[in-house]
C-alpha cells in the first residue's frame, strides 16, 4: 500500500500550535526552489500542503515532522484521501462534494491510518478544531489544493510510500542525518517541547553543506553567517517574506562547535 509511513518520537508531549491548513503560500516556496531537486528533504509538516505541493515534488524521500498531533492526523488524512481517491478526486471532494461525501471519505480513511493518529481522529465532527475535517476546513482546503495541478499532485501520489511523518520536534530530525533541504516554515516562533524556541544553531547538523533552508518570517540572527539568504519573496497573499537560505561551509566557532558536539 502506497502510504506513509510514521514514527512517534515522543508520545509524551503534545504541541498545542498546530494548523490543519497552511496559512502560508506554497506556491511561494515552489517559486524560491525553482527547479531544483533534492535525494533528501525535510520539512514541518503542519497541515501537509507545502510538504505536498512544494517538497515531494522536488524529492526522492521526504521527512515531515510536527510536534502535534492535530496537525499530523489532518496531513496523513489528506495523504490517505489522496491515495484513495486520486488527484482528480480529492479536488473534486474538496470543490464540489457534500460534507457527507467528505465524512464518508474520512470514515474509509482512518482504517488506514497509523494507530497513534487514527484513534485520535475525532469522528463527532462537533468543532471546527477537532482532530477531523470541519465544513469550514473543506472551504480553506479547497482554497489551497485548487492552485495546484492535477498532474502534480498525481505525481505525488505515487509517491507518498517515500514520505515519513515524524510527531516530534524540529531537532529531532537528526537522527536521520543530513538533508538536502529543510523546510522550517515559521517554526522558530514556537516553542518546542522543552519550553524553549528552536536554536536556529542546532539546525545545522541537519543540512548538509551547500544545502538550502526554507522558511517564512525573520527567523535568523544576522549573526548566525552559516545561513546565507538566496532570495527572498514577498507574499501576495499575505505580508509575510518567504525565504531561501543556503547552508555554507563558514565553519562555527570553537565554543559553537564544541555546543553542537554535546547538544
């Protein structure tokens, strides 16, 4: 069965800023990475549409990890739905079905799932937060999945056994070595499990030298020279700056290097 596979790394704790949708612009960060192509990505998960429409494009094999669960069941949902339903019928679902048709679809898909996100699902659809699908969710999902193409998302599809779902934090993505890409969205502005913003230094171990960072906002310290803007864009549907940054091989300081090996 071509789906996802998933890891939970740290089932004690649950993130409480989570997002079923995104509320970025994927085609941004598909303009930023043009052309390119990545063996290894990684990225935040979050409502799964970046990962989906930006990342797996580009990938051989993709890592998503978020640290709740909310957002990771809404994102292997959608991935599931995909499988079963093919590109065309997942826009069809999200533009034109009834809510009844999208409770049906949710219903087949949760067998599916991982026993750590399908006993989360929550099957009452009585709150537009719930760990489910809303009306008000199929309006924004649709919003977002009709600005990418039929042949895109069939791609993708294909190849949904070659992505991993993580529940975890952002650092955590180092135990499964260096990547090519990493995808931070707005990650830096939360906090992780310890209670602490992730220190854009400990990110380092995660991308290979030469490889690009994609994010959104003003997250990195000037100060941080390893990370090298590439371009930046602003958005056109919201006033946010999406940015390419490129890991160079500026090598850390002794007192840097010597927190990265004991991290």
């Amino acid at each position: 069965m071509c789906l996802p596979s998933f890891e939970d790394r740290y089932p004690q704790f649950d993130g409480v800023n989570y997002y079923k949708v995104t509320n970025e612009e994927p085609e941004i960060h598909s303009a930023l990475l043009g052309g390119a192509q990545f063996e290894r990505a990684a990225g935040i998960s979050s409502g799964g549409e970046v990962i989906f429409f930006s990342v797996m494009p580009r990938s051989n094999s993709v890592v998503a990890v978020d640290h709740a669960y909310k957002a990771l069941v809404v994102a292997y949902l959608k991935a599931t739905l995909l499988h079963n339903l093919g590109a065309r019928g997942i826009l069809s679902l999200w533009e034109n079905g009834s809510y009844e048709a999208v409770k049906k679809a949710v219903a087949e898909a949760v067998p599916m799932m991982p026993e750590a996100l399908a006993t989360r699902v929550d099957m009452s659809y009585s709150d537009t937060w719930s760990n489910s699908i809303s009306k008000d969710d199929v309006r924004y999902f649709h919003r977002e999945w009709s600005r990418i193409s039929e042949d895109v998302l069939e791609k993708v599809r294909q190849k949904l056994n070659s992505l991993t779902f993580i529940h975890g934090d952002l650092t955590d993505l180092s135990a499964f070595g260096e990547f090519d890409m990493l995808y931070v969205s707005n990650a830096m502005e939360h906090s992780d499990r310890s209670g602490k913003h992730p220190d854009a230094l400990k990110l380092l171990p995660i991308v290979k030298e030469g490889g690009l960072i994609l994010g959104t906002g003003d997250m990195y310290s000037p100060t941080i020279k390893e990370w090298q803007t590439v371009k930046s864009l602003r958005g056109k549907r919201t006033t946010w700056y999406h940015r390419l940054h490129k890991r160079t091989t500026i090598a850390p300081t002794p007192a840097v290097a010597l927190e990265l090996v004991t991290a």
